[in-house]
C-alpha cells in the first residue's frame, strides 16, 4: 500500500504522517482532555519524543495499516486518522481519528477528515465494511460518526475504566452499499 498519498478536501488535508509531527503529537497526548477518548494513551501516558517518532516510521510501514496527519487547507497540523487492521480477505478496516488540536474541536474538521478517509476506504481500497468503537461519552464523535452513515451495531457495558468509573464502549459500521446510498 503506497504511503504517499494526499487527499484533499474543502478544509482539510490527509496527508503521510512526518517526523516532524512528532512533537506536536507529543504535546496532544500530554492533554487529559485530548486523551480522554483514546484509551492506549490514557492508560500509559504520553511517549517521549523518542518514542513517537520510532511509532511513525513503524506505522508507516505497516501494510494493515494506513496512517495520514490532518492539516488545515492552510497547512496547520490539527490531528491525525487512519483505518487500521485492514483486512484485505474480508475487505474490511478499522477507524479511528484525533483532532489534538483543540481550538480546531466542534467546527466539522474531523467530520470532512472522516469522510475523505471513508470514502478513500471505499473506492480506493474497495473496502466491504470500515467499523468503529468509541467510548459512550464521546457524544461528539458519535454524532460524526452518524452524520457519515455509521450504524450502532452493539455496546459492551462497563468495558472501559476512567476517573474512577466504568463506561460502556459503542461499536459502529458502514458498509460501502449504505455509504454509496447516502451519496446519491
């Protein structure tokens, strides 16, 4: 899978993942709040410098895997998305997404982030399913996720643990004939 493409859109753009996004990453995954949705970095800390440049040039050389940082149509790098454990047999893929950025949150960036990522899963990589899990008191993403086409497809009750309390985890997917039909 090439990891050199570009895909623009009205306000965004995905581009590769660099090295030289590694300390603005660094600095996101140090903010409880920007961490509170992402479990991995909640759970051990932000890495080091050292650590999340080795991460980049390891994910940009995993082949079930395709990584993009988000950039503004200006250039400022708000974030990062990518689909992960594809699964070329059952044509389907993972999908997650950060805006670090927070003076970029609620004004529908990561909405068009999501929907350039979406569509390139659909018509580039002829993906059959991209699905999602997200912890319930993400309202905000969950709400993205709908305005895209995903679906509920179950809950696990107490399955993540935070602040001292248990929050169930929301699962979701779009099939590529559903999102084909949202377009028309």
């Amino acid at each position: 899978m090439s990891k050199k493409i570009i895909l623009k859109g009205r306000r965004v753009i995905l581009r590769p993942l660099s090295l030289k996004d590694a300390p603005r990453f660094c600095q996101w995954l140090t903010d409880p709040e920007v961490t509170t949705f992402l479990a991995h970095y909640y759970e051990q800390g932000a890495p080091s410098l050292k650590e999340e440049r080795a991460w980049i040039k390891k994910d940009n050389h995993d082949n079930k895997k395709i990584s993009f940082s988000i950039d503004t149509i200006l250039g400022r790098h708000i974030g990062s998305t990518s689909l992960f454990h594809i699964d070329n047999f059952s044509k389907k893929a993972e999908f997650g997404i950060m805006i670090g950025d927070k003076e970029f949150w609620g004004q529908g960036y990561g909405t068009e982030a999501t929907k350039l990522l979406v569509d390139y899963g659909f018509r580039k990589l002829g993906l059959h399913k991209i699905y999602l899990g997200h912890i319930a008191y993400n309202i905000r993403g969950h709400k993205c996720y709908k305005k895209i086409g995903f679906k509920k497809e179950g809950e696990v009750r107490d399955h993540i643990y935070r602040n001292g309390h248990w929050h169930n985890e929301i699962y979701m997917g779009l099939l590529r004939d559903e999102y084909i039909k949202k377009l028309k």
